[in-house]
C-alpha cells in the first residue's frame, strides 16, 4: 500500500511539473509576451506612463527650441500668419490638448 501511494504522488508531482514547464514554455515562447521584470528601468507601463513620458520629451524639446540661437532672432520679429492650412490648424489643435 505504501508503495503504490509513492508511487501516486511521485505521478502527481511529475504531472504538476510537467504541466508547469509546458504552460511557461507557452507563455514566454510561442505568445511572446514581454516579461514582468523587464519594465523599462521600472517606469511605468500603459497610457499614463506613455502620457508622461510625452510630457517629458515634448518639454525637452521645446527647452532645446528655445535655446536656439536663430529662434530668438525669429521671436523678436514675430510675424503673423497670414494664411493656415487645415493641417497646420489641426497639429497645433493636436499639440494643445496633449501638452
């Protein structure tokens, strides 16, 4: 009787093992999903961490705008616009309601 009860939880265990090591093989090879701990330098993942890391570049990119030396010169003689194409009107729409 003891031998028979060995040799069932010896059977159950390779079963469980077995089930486990084909369900990961599954998950990371064949669906290729990204892996928890390779988060990107622990930032955050999804639409709030993509908003910020926008935030973040378009304001650096604005601060190295500025710092050019031929964008002064522009903003000290302001012209205005005389005409707007419906493109040019829809990327700054697009650009305020991001920032």
């Amino acid at each position: 009787m003891l031998e028979y009860l060995v040799v069932l939880l010896f059977g159950f265990w390779l079963g469980v093992a077995i089930f486990l090591y084909v369900s990961c093989y599954w998950l990371e090879e064949i669906l290729d999903l990204p892996k928890p701990q390779a988060a990107h330098n622990n930032r955050t993942i999804g639409a709030s961490g993509a908003h910020a890391q926008l935030k973040r570049l378009v304001a650096r990119v604005v601060e190295e705008a500025a710092a050019l030396p031929a964008l002064a010169r522009y903003a000290a003689e302001p012209s205005t616009p005389t005409e707007s194409s419906y493109e040019d009107l829809l990327a700054t729409a697009i650009l305020n309601k991001v920032l």
